[in-house]
C-alpha cells in the first residue's frame, strides 16, 4: 500500500508532456518482479498490479502490463543471455519490451531448420510494439506452443492508436529467419501462465476503474439539478448509483480471488481467472454504461475522464479472452 501510495503521489504531480515511463523508473517498479540478477526487485509479477491499479483510475496509457508484467516476467522465468542483456535496461528505464500473442487468421507457425527458427503468419493488437526495442512472440512449433525474442528492426508492422488511448501494432511474421537461440527456454505451461497473469491483471484494473466510476459519478449526481434539485435526491438515481456500487464490488472480489488463485494448481487457477473475466465484463458494461448515461451529454466528452474509462473497460471486456470465451472455459472445468 505504501508503494500504491508513494506511485499515485508521482502520477498526481506530472504535468501534460512530462515522461510517466521515467517515474516509473525512478520509482523502481519497472524491475519489479525480475530476479536481483537482472536488476529486478524479486517481487511476485502480481505484486504489479498496483501499479496498474494506479493506471486504470487516473486512464494513463503506459504498456507497463505487456513489457513488465508479461514480456519481462517470461523473459525473466527464461532466463539466458537475452534475460541477462534487456531485463536490467528494461529495469532502468532504458529498454522497452512488448508480448504478441493475439494471432489472425492464419496462427503464427514456427519451424526450424539447420540454421534455425522460420516464423510465418502474423500477429495482432501487439500493445506498445512499435515503441519496443524488442518483442516476445508466441507461435506454434512442433512441440506446442514457443515464445522468441526478436528486435524491433527485424520486424515488419503496422502500427495504430487504439480506443483506449493506447499503441498497437499488427506484426507480419513473412518467413522472418531467427537463430536458434531466439527461442525463450520456457514451457507451453510457462505461456499459459503468463496469460493467464495478464487476464488476473486487467481484471484488478478494470475494479479500480469502476470505484472511480462510482465516486465520479455519485459526486456528479449531487452537483447536477434538475427541476431545481440534485439528481442525486431521485430515488431511480439513488438505486442506480447502488446497483453500480454493488457491481464495483463484486469486480473487486473477483479480481482479488484471480489474484489469488495465480499460486494455485493450472486447473483451479483457470477456473478463477475465467470466472473473474466474465464477472469482469458484465460489472464493467453496467457501471461503465451506468456511468456515461447518469453524467448525460458530458458522459462522452473528453472535458471528463468518464469517458476514457469507459472506453478502457469496453477494451478490458475483450482481452486475454472474451467473456462468452471464458465462460466456456469456467464450464468446461466444471
């Protein structure tokens, strides 16, 4: 808390052009959950999401999920000479990561040969890719799923904004050549992991957004009249603002037993995490939808932040796995 305290302070202070990836430098949570060997902190990746739960209220738009969180905690689990090379400049401030693992319609595939590794097919919604230095690409190999560190100057990519204030790219694996050793010495099970980490992530993200929701929008609902008096002495607004404050809260719980279920066995953890992303997405539609209408025409205007966090939680509902995706894989388990 302390740490959630002190970094929500920095963000509070920056002003418009200052450099956030530098705060979180100087804080030093980019090192977080990296082994002391690589300039990192040896906390859990978990323990990150603090940091995200400082991001999601305040709409900030740093890839600090995808490099630190995913790309850094896999590299890190790796471990090698890439390990030992990027993680302490990522640590410092000095490098930046990004994980592709959405595929398009043809899944990216990789095979290898006497000189190496061929990875073909493309990548999609790589968060922060452009920006990189570097990116950790999954693909499909003989042997299941693999995962290959490769430098931005070797990759082809389309880059774009994306709703939520955020850079992507779309990456083009044309028969991209990669030595033997661009392969991370990580497991299928290790990958399963890390997503599985970066569902629990945006699910503790998505709860800090809809409290500031409901603290938004209560504290509107007593400022705005109508009929010379505050919306907020209606009676269909007062039961409103409960039924989203009751929605933020069991996101909130949901979010804390993903968090949780991370030390547990593959199967157990899956079911928690699938479960918190579909109580994830329907929380986040009624509160963020409950939001933008109690706030009326200003509910979508860039004058206030409801609308960016609105924007992100319409984003959340989708990564690592739609909710109807999800709720397959909760009854499958069962």
């Amino acid at each position: 808390m302390e740490l959630q305290d002190a970094l929500a302070a920095r963000f509070d202070r920056l002003k418009p052009g200052d450099d956030g990836w530098h705060a979180l430098a100087d804080a030093g949570v980019l090192g977080l959950p990296f082994a002391e060997a690589h300039g990192g902190l040896g906390l859990l990746p978990r323990d990150g999401f603090a940091v995200l739960e400082i991001f999601g209220p305040r709409a900030i738009a740093l890839p600090y999920l995808e490099c630190v969180l995913l790309a850094g905690a896999l590299l890190d689990r790796a471990g090698g000479a890439a390990a030992a090379h990027w993680l302490p400049r990522v640590a410092a401030g000095e490098a930046k990561l990004a994980f592709a693992s959405v595929d398009d319609r043809e899944c990216a595939r990789a095979t290898s040969d006497a000189s190496g590794w061929r990875l073909s097919g493309g990548k999609l919604l790589a968060i922060g890719a452009a920006e990189a230095d570097a990116v950790i690409v999954t693909a499909m190999s003989n042997d299941g799923p693999a995962a290959f560190l490769i430098e931005r100057e070797a990759l082809a990519m389309k880059a774009y904004p994306t709703i939520d204030g955020r850079r992507a790219a779309d990456l083009l694996l044309d028969d991209v050549t990669l030595p033997k050793d661009a392969r991370l010495a990580v497991e299928p099970e290790d990958i399963a992991d890390i997503l599985d980490l970066g569902a629990a992530a945006i699910a503790a993200e998505a709860a800090a957004i809809m409290e500031r929701l409901v603290i938004d929008t209560r504290d509107y609902c007593v400022q705005r009249e109508q009929f010379g008096k505050a919306i907020s002495s209606f009676q269909v607004v007062q039961h409103r603002l409960v039924d989203m404050h009751i929605e933020a809260r069991r996101a909130a719980a949901a979010a804390a037993l993903a968090a949780d279920a991370l030390d547990l066995d593959p199967a157990a953890r899956a079911k928690a995490i699938s479960a918190a992303k579909v109580t994830i997405a329907d929380a986040g539609r009624f509160v963020g939808q409950n939001a933008v209408q109690l706030h009326g025409g200003m509910g979508m205007t860039e004058e206030l932040p409801v609308s960016a966090l609105f924007k992100r939680l319409t984003v959340i509902e989708s990564e690592f796995g739609t909710r109807d995706e999800h709720l397959a894989r909760y009854m499958a388990l069962n």
